[in-house]
C-alpha cells in the first residue's frame, strides 16, 4: 500500500541508534469503527476489547499472547486486511500487531511542518490529514533508521539474530524492506516466536528464513520458506531489521 509517503525525502538512510526525547508518538484514538470486519479507519487502532494485547509478566505468557493476537487478527481472513485492486495493507497488519504487542510503529506520523514545531518542544495534537498523515511501508524503513531508537527499537543485523531474539524474549521483530521505484509499495512484516506447530526454516541450525506473519499479495497468519528471502527482491533498494523488548 504506497499510494503516497511522508517525509521520506527529509529521512536520512544511516541508522541514527541515538534517542530523541523530544519526538512523540502520532497516535490517533481508537474508534469502533475501526474493526477487522471493515476496510474503514484504517488509520486508527482497532476498537475491539476481544481483541488480546502481549501480557508482558514473563516469557511463557509474551509467546501465548503474541500467539492469541495473531489468531485474533486472523490476517488470513479478516476483511480489513485483504487487498483490493489498488492497495495491499502490510503496513496497516504491523501497525495492528505492534498496536497490541504493546510496541510502536507508526501507522500515520508527523507532517513535516508538526515535526519541526515537536523537535522545537511545542505539543501537537495528532489530528488525521492535519498534523499527521498515513505513513507506508517504503517511508516506514526509513523511519526505524531515523526515529526507532527513540521509540524502543533496536537494529538487527541477520535474521538468525532476529529470530532468536524473539524466540528467546518474547519480543517483536519486524523485518521492512524500501521498494527502489518511489510511489511504489515497499514491504513491511513481522518476525514472531516458534512454536511446536509452527517453526522459522533452518539449513545446518541456522535461521534461514524466520517465521514471519504478514498482509500482501497473499496473506499468511505464519509462514518461512514460502516467500524465501523476499527482502532480498531486486525489487527492493535497501531493507532493515528491527527488535522490540
């Protein structure tokens, strides 16, 4: 989904690892008519009290929860997920999963013009198509590299790091590759802890391709080797991984 980006052009590509405390999160509200059984108000978290978040008190209860959210979401089959002949929504899934495992990757983010006055120390209200607007997939790689460490986010270097940090914490990972044509959709996707049913793919013990869960083309509630190391594509200019605690 990359009709448009923001600030993509004002985003440096080097990994800035130092945090802003200044920068804020562009969170709009919850609304019920954001729902898994609509296409509207994407833009919004989801207003679903059924709908579980990470229960962060120990290891054992991150994995069941992260694996009660995902099949919560369900982004096999829930509506609000599906492509159409226009979009397809990786971002607005990561966006949702991050939401409710208790992490933050922005599914809108700052105008240009709101970012300056927040570095400056005013308070912005986020108020959609005002001060902030949607954010996609390509810009969204270039919004870990600049504002991740910020928000909690530490960068990875291979996707066995990647997965055994999920594995190992209960953590997110996200994987976001930059597509090289501006304008057209980049990929953003989340990296998720094995389980007995469902394992990341290995050659010689080595994470190959992670067990990922994502919205596209074809949406997959898990899947590894199917789409092989989609990050790679010559499709895509550059790609980062990225880890949550």
């Amino acid at each position: 989904m990359e009709n448009y980006t923001v600030s993509v052009a004002s985003l440096p590509l080097s990994d800035n690892p130092i945090p802003n405390n200044k920068i804020t999160k562009a969170d709009l509200l919850p609304d019920p008519e954001s729902s898994l059984n609509s296409m509207e108000m994407k833009e919004k978290p989801i207003g679903d009290s059924t709908i579980p978040f990470r229960d962060l008190t120990n290891l054992a209860t991150k994995k069941e929860s992260i694996a009660r959210i995902i099949d919560k979401l369900d982004v096999e089959n829930n509506l609000r997920y599906q492509r159409t002949v226009e979009d397809t929504y990786c971002n607005v899934y990561s966006y949702d999963y991050c939401y409710f495992a208790k992490v933050y990757v922005p599914t809108v983010w700052w105008t240009d013009e709101s970012l300056e006055k927040i570095l400056n120390g005013e308070e912005v209200e986020a108020v959609f198509e005002e001060t902030v607007d949607r954010i996609y997939s390509s810009a969204i790689h270039d919004w870990f590299l600049q504002w991740g460490a910020s928000f909690g986010w530490k960068r990875m270097h291979t996707v066995e790091e990647i997965q055994n940090e999920v594995n190992a914490n209960g953590g997110v990972g996200i994987i976001c590759a930059k597509r090289k044509e501006k304008g057209l959709s980049g990929h953003i996707v989340p990296v998720v802890p094995e389980s007995d049913s469902h394992k990341a793919y290995r050659e010689n013990g080595i994470v190959v391709y992670p067990l990922q869960s994502q919205a596209g083309k074809l949406n997959y509630n898990y899947f590894a080797e199917v789409r092989k190391d989609w990050w790679n594509d010559e499709l895509y200019s550059s790609h980062v991984f990225y880890y949550h605690e």
